[in-house]
C-alpha cells in the first residue's frame, strides 16, 4: 500500500514540473505550483522526514520530469562477487551510484567500481534494468528510478585485494562475497535477487537481458 502513496506522489510531482515547465498562463502555473508543494508534503509525510529536505532534494530540478538512472556494476572472481560496504548503512552492495551526464552507462558502471572499489573492470554488458518501484528495494525514494546492472571482467593483470582497499567518502570497505553467503546487503541500492540473476547470467543459466 505504501508504495502506491510512492507512485501517487512521483507521478503527480511529475505532472507538476512538466506543467510548470510548459504553461504559459500565470494561473495555471500557481496551480502546477500547488500540486507540487502537495507532492512535497505526501513525499514527507511517508518518509517521515521535514518538508524541507524534500524540497532541498528537488532543487533545482526543472524541465519535463523523467527518471533518474542508477548503473551498477558486477565483478565475479568464480562464484564469489565484489561487494562495497555503504558507509550510510554500514551495509554492502553492487558498486553503484548514478549515471552521469555526458558519460555512457557501461562506464559509468566501470567507473563506479573503480571509484567505490578501487577494481580496474572492463567489458561492461547489460544484464538487467529494473524498475525500482515494481521490487522490494528499502526506503522508497522521491524520484522514480530505473536501474542498469552491468556485468562486467575484472581487467588482466588487476591486484585488487580487500587488504589493500582505501577508503573514500562513500565506502569504507570493498571485498567479494561467495553468491551463496552474502553479508547484509543496503537494500536500498541492492537485492540479493539481483545478484543471484546476474551471477546465472554469467553462467549462462540466462541468455537474454531481464527488463522491466
């Protein structure tokens, strides 16, 4: 139940910053102004959360209203995957973040374990894109959100040890897991559906990309 109020308050924040982006007519503006404060206010009233910082997340997002991509990447060493602890949680999770402008998502995706792992991968392949609304991940987000799970090698030649892992401002430890004894995962950003899908995938056990 709680996520339809999700859907109910995403889509109708959507329809109030494409109409204020759009409308000419002083009016109609307000009244695309006042849906959006009352989006605001649902989004804070199922997060629990001040009104402000619902605002301060949206600022200063304007123009037609789309989701946000979110890429991930997944390295296997045989039947063990690379996993990163979230310093927010303390939990761990497919190397991650969002997608940035001007970059493509598989590197983004390279990127991202490079960044939060401190592992050189290659050869990124889309293995799976959710929807974030439609599975179980925690703590539902204001935007709406698809999510790009790449495969990807780890380079030849790479020394990658958990010994060896720095710190950063988003991780705080960074090592691979066997698929069938995985730590807690940060549900917000991982499953462990989706790490096992991945992991057939790589198998082969799947051939075809998943998409929502």
């Amino acid at each position: 139940m709680a996520q339809n109020w999700v859907d109910f308050a995403q889509r109708l924040r959507a329809l109030a910053q494409t109409g204020q982006t759009y409308t000419d007519n002083h009016f109609e503006l307000e009244r695309y102004q006042e849906l959006e404060r009352l989006a605001h206010q649902m989004f804070a009233a199922l997060s629990d959360s001040p009104v402000e910082k619902v605002d301060n997340f949206f600022f200063p997002e304007k123009g037609y209203a789309t989701p946000k991509v979110d890429v991930r990447g997944a390295v296997f060493r045989d039947n063990r995957v690379l996993l990163v602890r979230e310093r927010r949680d303390g939990c761990w999770t497919l190397p991650g973040g969002w997608a940035d402008v001007a970059e493509p998502p598989g590197p983004g995706a390279i990127r991202e374990i490079w960044e939060e792992a401190g592992l050189a991968a290659v050869n990124p392949r889309l293995a799976l894109l959710r929807d974030r609304n439609l599975h179980d991940y925690k703590h539902q987000s204001p935007s709406h959100i698809y999510k790009l799970f790449y495969l990807c090698d780890e380079a030849a030649g790479s020394r990658f040890s958990a010994a060896d892992f720095v710190a950063n401002n988003e991780t705080d430890a960074a090592d691979f897991f066997a698929v069938d004894d995985l730590p807690p995962l940060s549900t917000p950003r991982t499953l462990e559906k989706d790490i096992h899908h991945l992991y057939a995938f790589l198998r082969g056990d799947i051939t075809e990309v998943e998409s929502d």
